[in-house]
C-alpha cells in the first residue's frame, strides 16, 4: 500500500546522532511512513538501521541534493524532511497527519536544543511545569496575529498569510529559513516544480521555502507538532552545517538571496519579506562584524558585495526602517562606509554605554582591557584562585603555602570572595572586582584549579598552571556526548582556553591519558600526584588531624563518616548553582549508627541549597563551608560519596569507601557517563539504599577484607604518584626552578 509520508533524511556522517534520530521515528506513534535515508556513501550496515529503511545513493554531496534525490523517490502523499542529527517526538507524526486533510502544506513547529530526547523532554516538563502567565501570553500572541491580519488586503488568501507569517516573518534571521517540521504535499511540490537549489551548500532552504509560500493555496498549521532540531555541542569535532566555520558563506548567502528572488514576484509578500530579512543581516548582523572583525574584507569587499542586493529592495522595505537603520542603509546605499562607521557607532555606542551604567559588571572589564592589559607584566605576581574565589583550599593553596616558604621573594595574590584571611600574609582580592582583573592582566604567573573567566586574554609572557580539581571518573567536555549543565558552548569555550595552558597537574597516568582526550590538550603534563593530597601524606597529620576535630567539636568517643557526594547536572537552580535533594535518610542512620559514629555532611561546592540539618545536630555536622576538603578527609573513618572525584584522593589514606549511588543508572546513561566501571573498578560496594549503607557501616570490618585486592589495585593505579611532595614538584616546575 502507497504510505502516507515520505520520511527524507538526507545523512552523510555521525552515526550516533543518526541512531537518535531514526529512534525517535521507532518510538513514534504514528508508523505508516516509509524512511528514506539518502546518503553519498551507502554502506552495508546502513540498511540493517532500521526494518523498511530505504537508502538511496545521492549521486552527489550536500543536502539540496539528497532532499531533491528522496522528493524524486518518495512515493508518500506528503514528504516530511529530517536532518539526520535530529529527531522527533512520539505524537509529532500523528498530529501532523490528522490535521492533513489534503491541504498542500501542514506546519509544525521547530525547537531548538542542544540535548538529546531523554534530557530536552525532562526540560521540556520541568518548564510546562513553571510556566505561568500562559493565558496572558497566548492573548498577546493572538494580538500580534489580528494586527498583521488588519494589514493584509480583503482578498488575500489568510492560509497562505499565515503560513508566510510563521515561517517566514516570524523566524528571525535569514539563516532560519527552515523547511524542517512541515508536511509537504507531493502533488503541490511536483505541480510547481519546487525542489531545492544544488548549487547552495548552505542556504537551499530558502530557494525551496520561499516558492512553497508564494504558491500555496491551503496550509494549516499543528502549533504542538514538535520537530527538534539539534545543536551539536561540539562544534570542534563534529560541526553541524551551519556551524562549520566557512568563508563562502556571504557570498553564497547573497546568491541564494539573488536566485531566490528569480522565483518570486517582485512584487509579493514573500518577496518584501525576503528583502526584509536581508536587510535586517545587515543592520543587525553584519554591522557587528564591520565594527569588530579583524578582517578588512567585511568593510570593504563584502561591504562593495552587499550594495547591489540591497539595491534591488522592495521600495516598501526600506520605508518601514526606523531612524537608525534607515541612516544605516542610506550610507550602504551611497557606498559610504565612513558613514556606516559612523552609524554603527551611534546606534552601539548608545547601547554600550547603557549597558555600562546599568551592569557593574563591565566596568572592571573595560579597564581590564583598555587599561590594565597594557600596563607591564609583574615577574615576581602569582595571582591563585580555587572553585570560583569560593575558598581558600584544593591544590592551588598547597602550591601556594610551599612558595610562600621556599621563595618569599613571590608577591602572592589570592582571589577570594568570603574575605577569608590567606596565611604568609598574601594578599586578597574579590573576583569580578577592579583589583581582580588587575592581577589578571599583571601577574607573570596565574595558578588556577578550575577556568579563568571568560574574558580573560593570555598576554604573551604569561605562565598560566591549571592545576584542575580531580580525577576524571564523570566523562568529560569533549569526551561528554551531551552538556545539560553550564553553557552549550561549553565546549568551544574550552577548545579556546585549554590553549592558554603551559601546565597541567595530573594526578595518576590514568589522569594523562584521559585529560590528553577530554581537553584536547597536548601542553606539559605534571605527573607528580596531586598538591592537595600532600596533607595525607604529612609527617603530623595526627596531630592535624586532632586540631581539627577538636574545632569541629566532635566527641572524642565517636568514630566519623564523611558523606561527599557531587552534584546533578539536570538539577539547576541558576547559573552556575545547583540544587541537592539529600537522599540519605538521615533518621535511618542515626538509628542505625549514632551510637558509634557522627556524620559529616559536605555538599559539593555548586550545590547552593542549603541542607537542613534540624534536629539531627547531635548526630550531623554540617561541613559544607569547611574550606578544605583535603583537611576533612584527615577526620573522617569512613567516606561515602557517589561519583565525585573525592574517593581517588580518599584511597591515598587507605580507609574504607562506600558508594551511594541511588540514581546510578540515570547518571551514567543520561546525564555523564562514567570512565571507568563502576561496578567492577571501584576500591568499595555500590549501594542503592540508605538501609544498605548503614548496614555496609555497620560491617565495615567485612567490606574492607572483602575489598581488600581491589582497594590495593585501585591504590597502584590511582595513588601512584602521590607521595608527599607533589607541591614542591609543581611549584618548582611553574617558577622555572627544576
Ligand atoms: N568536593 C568537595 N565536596 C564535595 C564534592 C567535591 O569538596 N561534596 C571537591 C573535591 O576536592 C573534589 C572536587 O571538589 O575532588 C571536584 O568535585 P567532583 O565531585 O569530582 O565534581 P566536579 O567539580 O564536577 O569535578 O576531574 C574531576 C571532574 O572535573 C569533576
């Protein structure tokens, strides 16, 4: 029997995403497709992806071919296209098909997201979730739809207006053209003979949309017929199209404009908002560039390129500009880039300077990078910051307090936030303050356990030593197939700022090698152990130990268990902050333990959210703020934690380690993945349950003979370099003193 959609996936690489992508069509409601995966290299596991798949050699590369290719093959009533990296959700077909009724076209919508289904779907609900004002924001949505109607002539056909209007005006920017999320039918498309332009690599889009509105009769559109289009978030290794980095862009972008104009009437609503959207790239887009880049061709040849195209505007475009813009174009259209200079200048300078006053923070940042990046480097600066400014701990401060005794002549700099008193009478600052970005643009050397800001430049001469803050066991950045927390160009950013490193601390060789991948990073590797496990090694740690226990007030007559578990990468509050549900049941244990043990609870540093602890103070001892976790590990007994980083330094001190893992298959298939497994690797038991922990506490005793070989081969693996001296080797090595 003839299906009903054509599915054309055109797919010339990533076979994970692939896989994603024709998972979303397996778990889809609707099944009454035929899928046809056109490629320019078909292969024999291609077929076996899925039952019924077709794949159809392209005869040629770039995706206006392939699209063309499966329109031509495509038996279905209606084609559906698919970039092969995205996907769709389980009713999006079903929804689409029931509101076909033989209309030429039926229109969903796009989302854009740089997660996989499992994590857009659970964002997807958490915001349904927390949405509020929906009624008022769905009124001003039909506000905005009767005041574009009220412009259209009596006779105009309002399907065909309203298609132009959703995917085309309403999709900004003239690389949004997108003929993804819609059903096409293939009568209609043959009728006109609309197919894709093949001699656009990247703007086919719109020499195949833009005739599809012109000649439109019927259309309808789905509002809740979800095609998800998906950013790769590593745009190093695996770029999606329109994040390959290319300079032919704007001259094909000009062209794809110019050939599509060819389709349309000069004179039609799809034409004035074509010109509209080219217009808009210049006043908004390519401003910037003329402004900022680097590269003289954006004022002069492409400026000389774009002349010609704006030319041919529909009169009526231009009339619609405000003040601004209209001076823009006017200069553009006499050839003057002074006076667009000149424009450009008015129209940011005004928002700059808002910005300024409005926004403490960019005042620091203007006199960082207009002022103190000239200054002179000072040789004998080292500036040192650990978790953000948040305390004074992690490797950073042992590096620091073995200079401060071996080399005094170093004038040391910490920045810290809480106004913490640094020992050897260093000196402090607040980070994001004037006196930060000083000693950011001064200090010769810069020692830090996680990333600088972002708007730090490395000024040649600089030393910069990144001493990070734990063994990988969590994958991470380019090894992480999906980044739910922090920024989703995380891995851009990292790719850049790894580049400013002349060292890296790494712990173990296991370390080495996996920070060689997960950084990209091929700079000097430190292989002495980790500076913040010195402690553990310290000739006086009993006694150390015993000061610290004694200012934490806990009983002599108790033995101490340290929970430190990390955090979630899907539980974020803001940025950079993060929730923690505490599954441990603390009831339990105290019934359970509290006759022999207390605990000490220490949240990871992201985790915001304050941990109620009422009514458990005899029994739990709130350590979140303790400032050094290295010190902690000397207190306690017995360490619980999950899949932070803290149980490889745990193991130096050779104690007992229990893994509470209550959410382990969602962390490691979801949101991390892990580098080692878990089951097998790792020096103690995997427990689900608090019943189950309190019960490993209370036969520690077995646990530790029955892990004894394990512990002993994860000890040779991962401990191997820490030997008490780690900062001396490091500090050494940075100050050029080996
Ligand atoms: N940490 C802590 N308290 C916790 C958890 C962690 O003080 N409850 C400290 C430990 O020093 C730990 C470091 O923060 O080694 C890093 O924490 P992780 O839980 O491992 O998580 P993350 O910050 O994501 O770093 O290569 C290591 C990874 O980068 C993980």
């Amino acid at each position: 029997m003839k299906p009903k959609i054509s599915i054309v996936i055109p797919y010339s690489q990533y076979p994970n995403y692939l896989k994603e992508c024709l998972t979303s069509l397996n778990e889809s409601t609707y099944q009454d497709e035929e899928v046809l995966l056109v490629t320019d290299h078909v292969t024999e596991e291609l077929p076996a992806l899925r039952e019924g798949i077709k794949v159809i050699d392209s005869h040629g590369s770039g995706v206006a071919a392939a699209r063309n290719t499966g329109i031509e093959a495509a038996s279905g009533e209606y084609i559906y296209f698919m970039d092969a990296d995205d996907y769709v959700l389980n009713n999006t077909l079903e929804k689409l098909w029931q509101a076909a009724d033989g209309q030429d076209l039926v229109y969903g919508i796009v989302n854009n997201t740089w997660n996989n289904k499992a994590n857009f779907l659970e964002k997807k609900a958490k915001k349904e979730e927390e949405q509020e004002d929906i009624e008022e924001k769905e009124e001003r949505r039909q506000e905005r739809i009767a005041q574009y109607q009220s412009t259209l002539p009596e006779d105009a056909n309002l399907e065909q207006e309203m298609a132009i209007y959703f995917l085309l005006r309403n999709r900004k920017g003239i690389r949004n053209f997108t003929v993804l999320g819609n059903l096409y039918k293939k009568s209609f498309l043959d009728r006109y003979n609309i197919r894709f332009c093949e001699d656009f690599r990247y703007y086919s889009d719109m020499t195949f949309m833009c005739p599809v509105l012109e000649h439109v009769e019927s259309a309808v559109q789905v509002q809740d017929a979800i095609y998800v289009k998906r950013k790769h978030n590593d745009p190093i290794n695996y770029p999606a199209l329109r994040q390959e980095d290319s300079d032919d862009r704007f001259e094909e972008r000009l062209k794809a404009v110019a050939y599509t104009r060819t389709l349309l009437n000069p004179e039609g609503h799809v034409r004035y908002f074509l010109d509209m959207k080219l217009i808009h790239y210049f006043t908004n887009v390519m401003t910037k560039r003329i402004r900022r880049s680097e590269d003289d061709k954006w004022r002069n040849e492409y400026f000389n390129m774009l002349i010609p195209y704006v030319e041919d505007t529909q009169p009526a475009v231009l009339d619609a500009l405000g003040r601004q813009n209209t001076r823009l174009v006017r200069a553009l259209l006499k050839g003057d880039i002074n006076g667009v200079q000149k424009a450009i200048r008015w129209k940011f300078g005004k928002k700059k300077l808002k910005s300024m006053l409005h926004n403490r923070n960019t005042a620091y940042k203007l006199a960082y990078y207009h002022s103190y990046l000239k200054k002179d480097i000072q040789p004998k600066v080292i500036l040192f910051e650990t978790f953000m400014a948040k305390n004074y701990s992690d490797s950073p401060k042992y590096i620091f307090e073995y200079i401060a005794k071996n080399y005094p002549e170093y004038t040391c700099v910490w920045a810290i936030n809480d106004g913490y008193k640094v020992p050897y009478g260093a000196k402090t600052v607040r980070r994001f303050s004037f006196q930060y970005a000083y000693y950011l643009a001064v200090a010769k050397y810069l020692v830090f356990n996680v990333r600088p800001p972002l708007w730090y430049r490395k000024r040649e001469g600089q030393v910069f030593l990144e001493t990070w803050h734990g063994t990988p066991l969590k994958r991470l950045v380019f090894d992480q197939a999906e980044v739910t927390s922090a920024s989703p160009k995380y891995k851009q950013q990292f790719y850049k700022q790894r580049q400013d490193w002349d060292f890296l601390v790494s712990a173990n060789p296991f370390s080495t090698k996996t920070f060689r991948s997960c950084f990209m990073y091929e700079g000097r590797m430190l292989e002495y152990g980790y500076p913040r496990n010195d402690i553990l090694y310290a000739p006086n740690k009993e006694e150390i130990a015993a000061r610290i226990r004694k200012q934490l007030k806990i009983p002599a007559d108790k033995k101490t268990i340290l929970y430190a578990p990390t955090w979630r990468d899907d539980e974020v509050i803001a940025k950079g902050q993060y929730g923690f549900e505490l599954a441990l049941n603390l009831e339990t244990m105290r019934r359970e333990l509290s006759d022999d043990y207390v605990i000490l609870l220490r949240t990871h540093h992201y985790v915001a959210e304050h941990i109620d602890i009422t009514g458990y103070e005899d029994f739990v001892y709130n350590v979140c703020d303790y400032d050094d976790i290295s010190e902690l590990y000397l207190i306690s007994d017995i360490c619980i934690t999950d899949y932070s980083s803290v149980f490889f330094d745990y193991a130096n001190l050779k104690r007992p380690i229990l893994f509470y893992v209550y959410d382990f298959d969602k962390y490691k298939n979801q949101l991390r993945g892990f580098y080692i497994d878990m089951e097998t690797e790792v020096p103690g038991p995997l427990l689900y349950t608090t019943e189950e922990v309190a019960d490993a506490v209370k036969h520690i005793d077995e646990i530790n003979e029955q892990y004894h070989d394990r512990y002993e081969e994860f000890y040779n693996r991962f401990c191997c370099y820490d030997d008490g001296h780690a900062s001396e080797h490091v500090a050494k090595a940075l100050l050029g003193k080996e």
